[in-house]
C-alpha cells in the first residue's frame, strides 16, 4: 500500500488491521439477523442485541479517554485484538440470548457499516500524529477507504454460509462456522499489532492533555455527532438487511452481494472524499453530500418494488459517506495537537452511546410492522444534523 510522503511506515500495519477488521465486520453485520433468526429469536431481539455492541463499544471508548493514557496505545491494541477472538469465539458457541447479550455488551461485534469499535479512538490518535494538512486528510481517506472497500467483499462473503449449506453442511453449523473466522481474523489482526514499535524501556506514558482551548468545539461536535449516530443507529446493516429479508424477501447471498456493491460504491466515494475536500473545504463535503443520500433513503422507505429501492440505496452509498474520512480529518483540524487525542475520544464515545440507543427502537419499529418509519425517521434527523452543523461550523477556520 502506497502512503502519502512523509507518513511512519508502521502506519501501514494499523491500515492493514483495519481491512482485516472490516472483512469480519461486514460479513457480521449481515448475518447477524440471520444467525439469530436461526437461533429462534425474534425481530426486537435482533435490535437490543445489535444497542449492546454498540453500548458497549462507547463505554469501551470512553474508558479509553478516561484511563487510556496509562497505557501505551500499543499494548491496548492489542488487547481489543484479543477480545475481538474471544468475541467470534464466544458468539460461536453460545445460542442463548442472555449470554449472547453479555457478550454483545463486552466484545467487539459491530452491527453497523462504519467503525464505531474501541479501534477507532485509537487507531486515530495514532494516525493524526502521522500527518498534518492535507496529507492528514489523503492518510484518513486511504484508512476509511480501506476498511470501506474491504466491507464490501466481507458483505460478499455473507454468502457463504449458503453456499456451505449446498454442499450439505448444517445451516446453522455453516453460520457458526463464520464467528470461528471473525476470531481467527482477530488473531491476525493481533499479530499485525504487534509489529507496532515497542514503548522506549522504563518510559512512562505523558499525561493526557486535556480538551483546553477547544472543549467548546468539541462538545458541540460530539452533541451533533451524537444526533447523526442515533439516526444511522436506526439503520444499522444488521438492521438493513433484515428490512429487505422482511419487505421483500431478499436471501442471505443476495444481501451480501447488494452490500457489496453499496461497499464498493462507499469506497469509491470516499477516495473522492480528499480531492472534494480540496476543493470545497472539509465542512461543505461534509454537509453537501450527506443531505442528498439522506433523500435517497427516505425514497427507498416507499419504494414500491426491489429493483427500485436498491437503486435508490445503492444512490445513498455512493453519498452517505463521504464524510467519514472528511468528519475524521475535520475533528483533528478544529482542535490542537496536544488535544487530539482527548478529542478523538470524546467525539467518538457519545456518537458510540447514541448509535446504541437506536438499533433496539429500529427492532421494535420493525416488529411493529413499521417497515418504513426507521429508513424515513433517520433520514430526516441526518438531514437536521447537517443543517444544524453548517449553522454552528461555517466561519469557524481550521488548525
């Protein structure tokens, strides 16, 4: 992989951790309904198991602003690798819902496109350290770019199981099967992390730097980051794909394949995102494609055959985010350095509380029979969050 000039080349190991970490999580966040369909749970429980992992992710990632700092970042990589192997393991062989909730809770499934895991404030610490400008933007594209693209054929290979199936391996076996890999890949990801550098010997780590000149920015970015997390926690792509098995009877390899394409077009858009950026600046990318792929959701809510309303949400992937690697980007460019860090977190943890609350009032919309209210409800809130972000960012200037 080619980085920007000027970039650590240990970055590259993070980078590549976090194509491994989203193979596993794409394929998870579309077989998870299915898995515990399969188990004889119902819709509603696939929304509160879904709010546990990300409840339990932002507990996680405040943790890690709170106590963080005395450890080096490196040995906590390495530990979130290790519970993200106990995880596939445990998920794996276990079939009752309260374990499974447990687990949901402490480990590191992610039921939603994006990376809301204890990784990120981590990963993006480190990654802003490793650029400035510009080149800080084009090394947060490649980082979101990756794990988008590497989504997408994670979303492919949710086709498995079936395929599996055909050649006469229990269903429910074949779904299992699919947790051992998500730790397996855990494993690797341990392996890759622990090519980071070591600590220097008997070094102590600095203190945290705490959020100073910029707290007000970054509490105003994280309660607007909060309102658009809860409204993409409505639609998490656990809870997308069991809208389409629902609404239109869609398979399991048939989800995976539209969760392919919808990756790739993401990965498109966000190696977009760099060079819009340049153009536009970072706010107005942000804002100015998040609002139209907010349309396009709420058109798919009625749509009235499948055809159309996968067009329609293959239109939202190609938008809805281009904003990750530009949201990254623009938080680092709003703050000092020395605060980045404290910024990192505690713009992550609330959009992680928010984004919990969601998936369990999606379930039980579903549950309901509201086949529509989640996809209109979180377009219309998005829609709200951009607008109110250009209001409070527009004459603010970057660091």
């Amino acid at each position: 992989m080619i980085l920007p000039p000027g970039v650590a080349p240990e970055v590259r190991f993070l980078i590549i951790a976090r194509a491994l970490r989203a193979l596993g999580d794409g394929y998870v966040a579309v077989l998870l309904p299915a898995y515990l369909l399969a188990l004889g749970m119902g819709t509603w429980q696939v929304g509160v198991l879904s709010s546990a992992t990300l409840l339990g992710s932002a507990f996680a990632t405040l943790a890690v602003g709170a106590w963080g700092h005395h450890f080096h970042h490196r040995h906590l990589l390495l530990g979130a690798a290790l519970l993200m192997t106990a995880t596939g393991l445990f998920f794996a062989g276990l079939d009752g819902f309260w374990p499974l909730l447990l687990i949901a809770f402490i480990g590191t499934l992610n039921p939603s496109s994006g990376d809301v895991s204890v990784f990120l404030p981590l990963e993006h610490a480190r990654l802003a350290e490793a650029a400035e400008g510009n080149t800080r933007t084009s090394l947060f594209a490649r980082y979101s770019l990756t794990g988008a693209l590497f989504a997408a054929f994670g979303a492919l290979a949710a086709g498995v199981p079936d395929w599996l199936t055909s050649l006469g391996v229990e269903h429910l076996t074949a779904l299992r099967a699919m947790f051992v890999l998500y730790a397996g890949i855990g494993g690797v990801v341990w392996l890759l992390y622990r090519r980071l550098p070591e600590p220097p010997p008997h070094a102590r780590p600095e203190p945290p730097a705490p959020l100073g000149p910029s707290r007000g920015i970054v509490l105003k970015l994280a309660a607007l980051f909060s309102l658009d997390a809860f409204a993409g926690g409505l639609v998490v792509n656990a809870l997308m794909s069991l809208w389409l098995f629902q609404r239109f009877g869609l398979s399991l390899a048939a989800a995976g394949a539209f969760f392919f394409w919808a990756g790739l077009l993401t990965a498109a858009s966000q190696l977009a995102a760099p060079w819009v950026a340049k153009r536009i600046g970072l706010l107005n990318t942000m804002v100015f494609t998040h609002i139209p792929s907010s349309i396009f959701l709420i058109l798919a809510a009625f749509a009235p055959s499948l055809p159309l309303a996968l067009g329609f949400l293959l239109a939202r992937a190609l938008l809805s985010q281009m904003d990750v690697p530009t949201r990254s980007a623009f938080v680092m460019a709003m703050v000092t350095p020395a605060e980045r860090a404290a910024a990192a977190s505690f713009t992550s943890a609330p959009r992680s509380l928010a984004a919990a609350l969601s998936p369990s009032l999606g379930g039980a919309l579903f549950a309901a029979g509201w086949l529509a209210a989640p996809l209109v409800a979180c377009g219309v809130l998005k829609i709200v969050y951009d607008l109110a972000l250009l209001a409070a960012f527009r004459r603010h200037r970057e660091k």
